[in-house]
C-alpha cells in the first residue's frame, strides 16, 4: 500500500498534465512537474523524511504538496489526484505523450470528438475524423497517425552513451556544409543527462534550406516527422527523434541558451531578466514597460553568444551541466560557481577488466590502450571468486594475475604505473569475497555490490558500511548499483554510507559507463559536501570503453564535482603518498 518515491513523483507528474489540460495557471502546473523531479532525484526515502517532519526542507515542496505527500504515504491515495480524474479523463495523459500533441491539442480531441485514449484517437485518425478540426488538417491528421506509430515503437528515453555520439556525428556531417556558420548540441544531451528524451541540434547561418534538406535526407532517417525553415525534427532508424534549429548567428547566444534548459533554468532565467526590465526569450532581451509588455519602440539586446546573456544579467557563465535551477543561479549572481572537473584534469583510471574474468582484453591490451590515452596510473580490478557468471578470479589465479601486473608494471618502466587491484564482491550475506591476508597483498581493492540489491535497507547499509569499514578496502565501486533502463539503485542509508566513507576515507566511485552513472549528481555532490573523496573510472571492459571517461566527467560536473574532489586527478606521487599513509 505505501507508496515508492517514484510512485508518487509520478502521480505529481500527472496531475501536472492533467492540470495543462485543464488549462490551469503554468506556475500551478510548474509547481506539480518540478515537485516530481525534485522527488525523483531525492536520495532518501519520503517515508523517513516525513516522518521527520522535513518534507518542506525539500526544494520546490511547500506546504500544500507536503500535505499531499503525507496523504499518499498514509492512505496510498491522493484525493485531489481522483478528484482531477473525475474531471479530465486520464487517458489524455496518454495522448499527450505523442509527438506534436501538447495540452490544447488534446484538449480539442476531447471536447470535440470525446476521445479520450490513444486508440480512440487512432481509430479517429484512420476515419479521417481529426482532419476537419479547428486548426487541424490532412496533413496534421497524418502526423498524428505517424506520432502514434512513433510511440508504440518507443521504448523509452535513449541512454546518454547512444545519443551522444549519434547526434554528435550529424551535428558534424551539418558542419561540413558551406552554409553552417556554427553548430552545437543543446537540450539535454549538453547538460549531460543520463537519459535523452530527443536530440536537440542548432546550427547558425543565414541560408537554412539546404542544411534542412541534408538533415531530413540523412541515410539514417527513418521518417521525417516536420521540415520548415527555422525548424525540422526527424526519427531515426533507431528510433531516437532529432529536433535541428538553424537560427541567425547574430542570435546564436539567446538561441542556445533556451534550447540547452532546463526548462526550470529557462523560468528563473525569464525572471531575473524581467527584473532587469528585459523580457529573454530565444531571439533577444526585450526591454519591457512596467507591465512586462515588449516595448517595441526600444532597441531590442541581440546576444550572439551565451556569455553575453548572463553577463547582461549580472550573471557569471553557468556551465550547462549545472542548469537545473538547483542553486546554480544564485550561485552565479555571487560570482561563487564551482570551478567543475574536466577530462585534461584525470591522469588516471582505478577500475578495468582483462580476459582474467570478464574483460575482452588482456592485461597488455589495456595497458597500452590506456598509455594512448595518457594516464599516468591504473589499476587492473578483475572479479572476484564468488562472481561465477562473469568468471571471478580464485585466490591462486588472483595472486598470479598481481604477478603479471608487477611484472608488466616493471616492463613499462617510468611510462605508467601499473597497480594490482580486485574488484571485490560484497556478498549477499555481507561477507567480503577475500581475506584481509590475500587483500594485504594487493595494491587497492575495490568493494561492489552485485547481488542481493533488492535486499531491505539496514541490510544493504549494514553490508556497504561493513565494506567501508574493512582496512583494506579503499574504493566502493557503482555504490548504488543502478543500471539504466531497468535496475533501481539499492535501498541504503546514504547519510550514514557517506558519513562513514569520510571518516574511514574510503573512496567512493563515480562509475562513468553511462548505463551506469554511478553515484548519481545528487548523491556525488552530496558526498563532496560531506567530506567523501571520489574517484572517476570506466569500468573498462574493453580497450573502447576507455573512452567513456566524458560521461562520467559530465556525470560528476552534474553533481558540481570540483578536480580537488577526485583522486584520479592526482599525480602518481601523491596517490602512493595516500595509499602509504592510510595503509
Ligand atoms: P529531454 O529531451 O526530455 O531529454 O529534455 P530537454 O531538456 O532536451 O527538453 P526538450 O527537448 O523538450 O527541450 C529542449 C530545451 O528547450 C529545454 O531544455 C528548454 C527549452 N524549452 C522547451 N520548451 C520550452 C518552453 O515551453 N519554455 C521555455 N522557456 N523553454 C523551453
Ligand atoms: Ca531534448
Ligand atoms: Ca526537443
Ligand atoms: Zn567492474
């Protein structure tokens, strides 16, 4: 009966559609939509916090939604949740969820047609029903079939690790023609989100024509879903949809700041201009009059660059990966943004596999792979024993793989360093997988979870801070052991987990594969503010996975992630100092 996190952060979620249908106030419908994602990216439990009575210390929850919330973790209900079900059918949720149809659009079905769910609307659709609508025709009629069609094919939102590099290679294939004068990915993909919902392209230049053809015409197009002049979207054959917006370069900063987001970012951006008497949108700042009309009189502020936009707010420059409207802008005004860890900052990489357990490389392989790639150190950290499926290393073969590492390490001479590590099971009885005397013998040992992750909260906290606790361990791999789409992170104590990581100095990782992401934002940057050192690794399971290094940076960047917060930005040097010292 009482309800997840994610259960009622979805039930907000719709209420806020529900609400848009209805036509209601978009600060009203803002505050259920960001009350949701303020939920989603919590890292502890409604039901503790509330308990607690601090549902309010939460941002963007107040009175009113707190109430709500209590309801729902006391009764499994929401009365105003049914009440607006009474009121607008639910199915109409639904339906907003295909391309093109907003609020009104669903709105005008049900009022003029009385459909209320998306097979309704394609029985409609095939009857040639939509076509003779207020605004509508043939041709939005057959959109709408395409949207449907589009959405049953849909499984979801695209990991960041697949969008990025498709939208990266059109963005580069538009760059190529003449008329592109600059180009850039926006939307979610530039903040580094774990999970895209569509690509978002810009591309400046005064000519549009011919960069819209060479992108609706693209091999790997499967449908164009629109194709104008300021605006084309396509899906393709993967099915990930793709938004391109070529604009004047003259508006180049404008532009790409409302189209990078969030949307959140966007809001309190608009108000601050406005207190700046200027009205921001993605053209120009428009100076307004006291009743927040454009004054058209007035010359409008045309920004050609996004430094340009916050600094005529009397903003310091927010990197993208920090506009979530979560502290950032405030953050700006006082000139106190952090200064985020980037790629050239890593010299090194603690985590990799080799054909010892489950890798594709060998030793040598990797070793060489990561000398290209200019890390000063690594650690090899295989399997261990109790790992069966991904082929976990005995004592006897893990001894004589630290004898291969020393050896090669020795081979490689003053090029990299080369370290002897594990990564070790956490059992799911939390019990570790090696002893203290084997671990002894090792360079740096890693911990992870990687069964037992649906076990009940003090029994996962009980098994990391047992992790956390031994000498030897100096690095909990993927803490959370979420896995995109479908594995929830474990039910923990966090507070306690980072609490303990701290005063034990016990590193906890940000796992850079993107189907990974873990630590999340939310809990790296809670576990920088809480003293807990981090490390950034790939996780290597081949020599190509190397290079997923950026998804973790973007990750930490997210989480306001500063290079002084991650050891892999140390020299040799200091890391041995550290490993000496605490050992
Ligand atoms: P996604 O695609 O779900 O992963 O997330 P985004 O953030 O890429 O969202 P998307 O593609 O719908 O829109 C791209 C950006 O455009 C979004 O971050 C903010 C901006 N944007 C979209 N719609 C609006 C709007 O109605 N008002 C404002 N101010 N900005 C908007
Ligand atoms: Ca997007
Ligand atoms: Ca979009
Ligand atoms: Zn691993």
């Amino acid at each position: 009966m009482s309800l997840s996190n994610r259960e009622i952060a979805d039930v907000f979620e719709r209420c806020a559609d529900m609400l848009q249908i209805r036509g209601d106030n978009i600060h009203r419908v803002l505050s259920y939509r960001r009350a949701a994602e303020s939920i989603r990216s919590l890292t502890r439990d409604l039901r503790v916090i509330a308990n607690d009575g601090n549902l309010t210390d939460i941002s963007y929850i107040g009175k009113t939604i707190a109430a709500k919330i209590d309801e729902m973790l006391d009764t499994g209900e929401l009365e105003f949740y049914s009440k607006l079900k009474d009121e607008v059918p639910e199915g109409l949720v639904d339906i907003m969820c295909i391309n093109g149809v907003g609020p009104k659009k669903a709105k005008l079905f049900w009022e003029q047609l009385d459909i209320t769910s998306i097979d309704e609307l394609r029985i409609a659709a095939d009857g040639e029903k939509l076509a003779g609508l207020p605004g509508m025709g043939k041709k939005s009629q057959q959109k709408i079939i395409e949207g449907i069609e589009a959405l049953a094919r849909q499984t979801g939102r695209a990991s960041i690790g697949d969008a990025k590099p498709a939208a990266q290679g059109i963005l580069d294939l538009l760059l190529k023609l003449p008329e592109a004068q600059d180009g850039a990915l926006a939307g979610s993909i530039r903040r580094g989100r774990e999970t895209i919902g569509d690509v978002d392209i810009l591309i400046a230049a005064d000519e549009s024509g011919p960069i819209m053809q060479r992108f609706v015409t693209m091999e790997n197009v499967s449908r164009a879903l629109g194709h104008g002049p300021t605006k084309s979207s396509v899906e393709l054959l993967s099915g990930l949809q793709v938004d391109l917006r070529v604009l004047p370069k003259a508006r180049w900063g404008t532009a790409l700041c409302y189209f990078t987001g969030s949307l959140a970012h966007n809001v309190k951006m608009r108000q601050i201009a406005l207190d700046h008497g200027l009205s921001l949108n993605e053209h120009a700042l428009s100076p307004v009059d006291e009743n927040k009309t454009i004054i058209e009189a007035a010359d409008k502020i045309l920004c050609d660059s996004e430094e340009k936009v916050y600094e005529t707010l009397g903003l310091q420059y927010v990197p993208p990966e920090l506009r979530e409207d979560s502290g950032e802008i405030e953050a700006a005004r006082a000139h106190r943004l952090p200064r985020l860890i980037k790629r050239a900052d890593i010299v090194a990489d603690l985590h990799m596999h080799t054909t010892w357990s489950d890798g594709k490389n060998t030793i040598r392989e990797m070793v060489e792979a990561c000398l290209k790639r200019g890390h000063q150190y690594i650690v090899i950290t295989d399997h261990s024993r109790s790992l069966g499926i991904a082929n976990g290393l005995s004592v006897e073969r893990l001894l004589a793989q630290a004898e291969e590492v020393r050896q090669i390490n020795n081979e490689m001479g003053e090029t990299i360093q080369v370290l002897a590590g594990t990564e070790m099971d956490i059992k799911a009885d939390g019990s570790l997988d090696y002893p203290d005397d084997v671990l002894a013998q090792l360079d740096f040992v890693i911990a992870s979870l990687h069964s037992g992750l649906s076990q009940k909260r003090d029994q996962v906290t009980r098994r990391l801070l047992n992790a956390i606790r031994n000498p030897y361990v100096r690095m909990i791999g993927h803490p959370s052991a979420r896995q995109f789409p479908n594995r929830d992170e474990v039910d923990a104590d966090w507070d306690a987990v980072l609490a303990a990581a701290a005063e034990q100095h016990t590193i906890l990782e940000i796992n850079a594969n993107p189907l990974r992401l873990d630590l999340k934002p939310e809990l790296a940057r809670l576990a920088k503010d809480s003293g807990v050192l981090l490390a950034i690794n790939t996780d290597a399971h081949r020599v190509a996975h190397l290079d997923l290094m950026e998804f973790g940076i973007a990750n930490g960047r997210r989480g306001w992630v500063e290079a002084r917060h991650v050891v892999n930005t140390w020299s040799y040097e200091r890391f041995r100092q550290w490993l000496h010292n605490i050992s």
